[in-house]
C-alpha cells in the first residue's frame, strides 16, 4: 500500500520492471483516489479516497479534550474512507 496515489504507482512501475504480475502476485493500493495516478497507471491503480475533513475534526477534538480536563478512549479511532 502507497502512503498516496504517487508511491503506489512507484510500486506497480518497480514491480512491471522485476516481473511481478499484478494482481496475481502483487496487490497494491494507493491513496487519494486521484484519476490522474489511477487510470493512467499500467495497470490501473486502485485507491482509497480518505475522509479527510473527519480525520482533522478528529485529530482536533481529541487534544481539546485533554486541555479540558477529560479523557480519551486508548482505542484506535478509524475514520471509515469516503470511497
């Protein structure tokens, strides 16, 4: 899995040039869903558009609520993607 749609395809150009068979071999998957990376990869990339605006609500809500007084659940907080 790519960090984004750009070293995803990184990954599917390294493994066409060591002859690795996608998907029979390799899955890869990229991030941000951009139509650019993803239908013009060889062969085209699948990605995940991540929910962003949730995961910076999240990411802001969660230290406010320490500088409170509260707590945070230890568990992990998933942000399902938007597609």
């Amino acid at each position: 899995m790519g960090c984004s749609d750009s070293p995803a395809q990184q990954i599917l150009t390294a493994c066409r040039l060591n002859g690795l068979a996608i998907p029979d071999e390799v899955a890869v998957i990229g991030v941000d869903n951009d139509p650019l990376y993803c239908e013009l990869s060889s062969p085209p990339l699948s990605s995940v558009m991540p929910d962003t605006r949730a995961s910076g609500h999240k990411a802001a809500a969660l230290p406010h609520e320490l500088m409170k007084g509260g707590q945070i659940p230890t568990q992990a907080h998933v942000i399902p993607p938007l597609g």
